[in-house]
C-alpha cells in the first residue's frame, strides 16, 4: 500500500496508508480525540472524517473547540431538521442550510408553520438523532440530481449552477434522507445530543427580493444538554439586560412602527440624553474641539 504523509499542527509528520480516514488518523493519537472529534482540516479543506485521505497534508482534527468543528456540527444539525421536515412535511421543498456564527438555518419552500410546530418537529429531530444514522457522501452527476431531486426546483438551479462552474456534485445521506449537499458532516446523527429551534422568518431565495420568499428556520445544536442549557441561560440573561427592553420598562423612550430606527425620548430619557451631551460638550471642551452640525438626513 503506498504512503502519505501527515504533517500535525505541532509540526510533527507521521505515514499513513493512503486512503486512512480521519477518524483512524484521531484514533491513532488518543480515544479521547476519536470521541471528541467532529471533521478533520485538510490544508485548507475541511472534510467528513469517514472519508479518505488521499495525498500528503497539513492536517488539524477539529473539535466543539474550534469554529469550523462547530460549524460541522451545526451543518449536521441543520441536515436533521430538514430529514425530519421531509418526513413531517412531505411537500415542502428543502433549499439550503448553512451554519452560521451561532447555530444555523434552513430555508424551506412550500411550509407553513409557526413556533407552535418547534415542539413535533423537534421530537421527529429526536428520532433521527436516537436512530444513530451514519452520514455517508455520495458523488452525484446532474442526472442523478434531476432522478433523485428533480421535484425541487431549488435543488436543480443549484445542481446546475454547479455543474456549469465544473464543481463535483455531492450528496449526504442518512437513513431514507438524501440530499444534494457539500458538507461536510459529523459522521453519524447520534453525535448531535442537544438541539432547540428558536425562531422563523422570512427569507428571499438567494437574497433577492425578487426570487420567492421562503420560511427561514433558525435552530442551535450542542454536544450536551448541558452546553444548550447553559446557552439558553446565557441567552436569557442578556434578554434581561437589552437596554432596548430596559429602556421601556424605566420609561425612557419608545419606538414607533414609522420610525422603528429612532426612538422618542420621553421625560426621564431626555433627562438622560440632555446630561450626556452636556458631559461630552464638557469633555470636547477640555479637549480643544469645536462642533459642527450636519443635516440629519443626506442623500
């Protein structure tokens, strides 16, 4: 069997047999490592760690600890929901699902539900998770996207698109769920312990409002229920604390729906204001500056 060679992020170099997964490469260095890792950075590539690796490399194996192992993570978790959204919601249409700084979305076509629906799409996630599916990619041709996906329009654009640009196209599958997809993912749905979906919203395909508006999910995943308790505790204690909330209850301002950027000061919140810019007036002077004023709107 011909060799590569891995070079690790302290500098060290070890040989695999070429193929070697990045799962065995973890395991080759500690359990703890093979239990806690998530995907494995290749150069600058990140990739599932049941795939193989096939040339010499810089390699990283990443965990919750690092943004792009999270970012694996929410992937997956965003995969659950729309496996579980396809079998609640046969005829909706999935179209993507990107993580994001904290969590991850999904975008779906033809689906009308509300917050109140979170709990039964939750408890099918639940179901998947608990199934312990394996995620496998498959290599996929634009034929096998119109055979396999080509109900959904979204899906077939982007297979498209692909296709013209001279990228592979690729799928994930876990269980009887299969989706067009680049990953990479965890490697099987029973890592993904703790989840909560936390809002809808409209969204535009692509982000053009004159593409069909789609209903945006917004979920979070973690390792434990204990990591998404202590979020969701985080989460509510900044709530408490939005000056925007504060602010109402103290009576220092509000907003109206015309002029939602720019509150009105009320009484107590002029009182407030007026000190702070006679403080800055102050300090300005101190400092040898003079004002100017400018028109509040310039276009």
């Amino acid at each position: 069997m011909s060799k590569i060679t891995l070079t690790f992020p302290d500098g060290s170099k070890k040989e695999f047999g070429k193929g070697v997964t990045g799962a065995e490469v973890a395991a080759s260095i500690g359990a703890r490592l093979a239990n806690d890792a998530l995907s494995i950075k290749l150069d600058d590539h990140v990739q599932a760690l049941f795939l193989p690796i096939e040339k010499d490399a810089k390699i990283k194996i990443l965990t919750w600890k690092d943004p792009e192992g999270k970012a694996t993570f929410w992937h997956s978790t965003a995969h659950v929901l729309a496996h579980a959204i396809a079998r609640l919601y046969p005829q909706s249409k999935n179209t993507i699902g990107p993580p994001v700084e904290e969590g991850f979305f999904y975008d779906f076509d033809d689906l009308k539900i509300t917050p109140d629906d979170f709990p039964k799409i939750e408890q099918e996630m639940r179901k998947i998770v608990d199934a312990d599916f394996p995620f496998e990619k498959k290599d996929w041709t634009l034929d096998d996207v119109k055979k396999i996906q080509g109900s959904n329009p979204y899906k077939l654009q982007l297979a498209q698109e692909f296709a013209e640009k001279g990228w592979k196209l690729t799928a994930y599958k876990d269980g009887e769920f299969i989706d067009l997809c680049e990953g990479p993912h965890v490697p099987r749905t029973g890592l993904i312990k703790a989840f909560k979906l936390l809002k809808i919203s409209a969204a535009y395909w692509k982000g053009d409002q004159k593409n069909k508006q789609l209903t945006r999910i917004y979920g979070i995943g973690f390792p434990s229920q204990k990591e998404l308790d202590a979020w969701l505790k985080m989460k509510e204690e900044i709530e408490k604390r939005d000056h925007r909330k504060i602010g109402k209850e103290l009576g220092l301002f509000m907003f109206h729906d015309w002029s939602p950027g720019s509150p009105f000061m009320l009484p107590r919140g002029a009182v407030l204001y007026n000190e702070l810019q006679r403080f800055i007036r102050e300090e300005y002077a101190k400092r040898g500056y003079t004002e100017v004023i400018t028109p509040q709107l310039y276009h």
